[in-house]
C-alpha cells in the first residue's frame, strides 16, 4: 500500500462545497419568512459552543431552511463528510469565503434525524460536528475554541545532546500534548484529506527543527471493517519514531498519528 505520509504532503488544500445561487435563494427565504414571523414570535436565542480541539460540538441544525456555523476568532478550512449516495440522506456544505463560516441545508423529505461531519479550521483545529435536524427557522451556532484564550504553555525543553532516537521522543510526547518545543517551528497548515483504501488521511500540523520534523495526522477508518495501523503504513522507511494513539481503528473511528522524520524530509 501506497505510503500514507507522502500522498498526504502531496495534496494541500481543497475548496468547500459551494453553491451561491443556492445560498443566494435560501437566504431570501430566510429574510421573507423573518418579516413575517417578527412580530407573532419571539427570537430564538443563537447557540453558543465552548469546545477543545479534538471535541464535539453537538448542536441544533435547521430542516427547512440555512443554518450558519461560525468559529470565534477563527474560520474553516475544509469539511470532511461522507457523502451516502442517497440525496434524502445527504446535506450539503457552503463555505462563505469572506468570514470563513459554512452553511448548512438539508434538502426537502431529509429522513434523518441528525447530521454529522468533521470541520479542520485555519489555526488547525479540528472538531466534529452532531446536530439534530428540526425547525423551520434559519439557526446559527457559534463556536469558540477553549483553549485560544487561554495563557500559552511553556515550550517543551529538548535536550539537543541527547541522541536523535530520544530526541524523537520528546517531540512525539510534544505533539501528542499539542505543547511548543524549544528549537521546532509549529506550522498549522491542515491539508485536504486524502483516501487511501479505506483510510481517510488528514496532514494537521508540522513542527520543523533543524535536525528533526515532525508530522501530526489524523486518520480515519472509512470502512466497513476493523483496520490494525502499522508503523510501515503511516510513516517512510526513514521515520525516527512513529507513534500511534489507538492503531485498532473499528469502522468509522480516528485516531491521531505521529511521526517524525529527519529534516527536510517526507
């Protein structure tokens, strides 16, 4: 099997789906059906979302018309959904370029009763989004992350004498506590998913040094059937060391992966 690593530096960037005339029609919608209701009923209160990356963001989504989704200090990047091939079942996903929110709509007789999708925003990153389907009304959801606000967390110190098997080690443990590293670069430059088999891979963040870089991936079983991740499957013969949070991935479970490799290297 192709090598995860290298598809997933090979393909940086996708567009959201992106309907305007359609946007454009349910907005209008949403502004008629607004005047008419103004005056018979009260405003719905908005939902506010306090969340940390890698959480869940359960919210209410609109059945008849948009529901707007906005990242507080922060804006979308791409979405991942799985599309079933049945358009009652599918929704779609609007991207609004110039504040970076997404909007939501499900078409008319939608039969299910939530919908569910993977958002990676610009700081990199990445929740999942549940939201129960009901109402006539347009919604909106704002996000906040919990942690943005918060005092930033001292560097992990790397000690540069050591050899650089253990110094691969301390940067695994680094990025797995999304912590800084003295001597590393972090870039958050999520990347569009790729699909190799049954995985669904996703390049999240890099840190870069000058002897080492590490890579920081989430992977996601796409399947019908249980995946076992090997080291040889995510990483090129040339990692230092490769770390995986859960390698027995069920049908539809993630995991994140870590990997680090000589500078300069894929």
């Amino acid at each position: 099997m192709t090598n995860v690593l290298g598809q997933c530096e090979l393909v940086a960037g996708a567009a959201l789906l992106s309907s305007l005339d359609c946007l454009a029609k349910r907005s209008l919608g949403a502004v008629i059906l607004a005047l008419g209701l103004l005056s018979s009923a009260p405003a719905l209160a908005d939902q506010t979302v306090s969340v940390a990356d890698n959480g869940t963001v359960q919210c209410d989504a609109s059945k008849q018309d948009l529901t707007r989704i906005s990242l507080k200090d922060d804006e979308f990047a791409s979405v991942s959904k799985v599309s079933s091939g049945n358009p009652n079942e599918d929704f779609s996903v609007v991207h609004e370029a110039t504040r970076g929110d997404i909007y939501l709509s499900v078409p008319e007789g939608y039969v299910r009763t939530s919908l569910s999708f993977f958002g990676t925003t610009k700081k990199g990153f990445v929740y999942k989004f549940v939201c129960s389907v009901s109402g006539a009304e347009a919604k909106q959801v704002f996000v906040a992350n919990a942690e943005i606000n918060k005092p930033k967390r001292e560097a992990m110190a790397l000690k540069s004498g050591l050899p650089l098997d253990q110094q691969a080690v301390g940067l695994v443990r680094a990025m797995f506590e999304q912590k800084p590293a003295e001597g590393f670069e972090i870039h958050d430059r999520p990347h569009a998913p790729v699909n190799v088999g049954n995985l669904k891979v996703q390049l999240v963040s890099e840190y870069d040094g000058l002897l080492l870089a590490g890579k920081v991936l989430r992977i996601e079983n796409t399947g019908s059937e249980p995946v076992l991740l090997g080291e040889d499957l995510i990483a090129s013969r040339g990692a230092v060391a490769v770390s995986i949070s859960n390698p027995s991935l069920a049908p539809g479970q993630a995991t994140g992966a870590y990997v680090v490799v000589p500078a300069g290297e894929l």
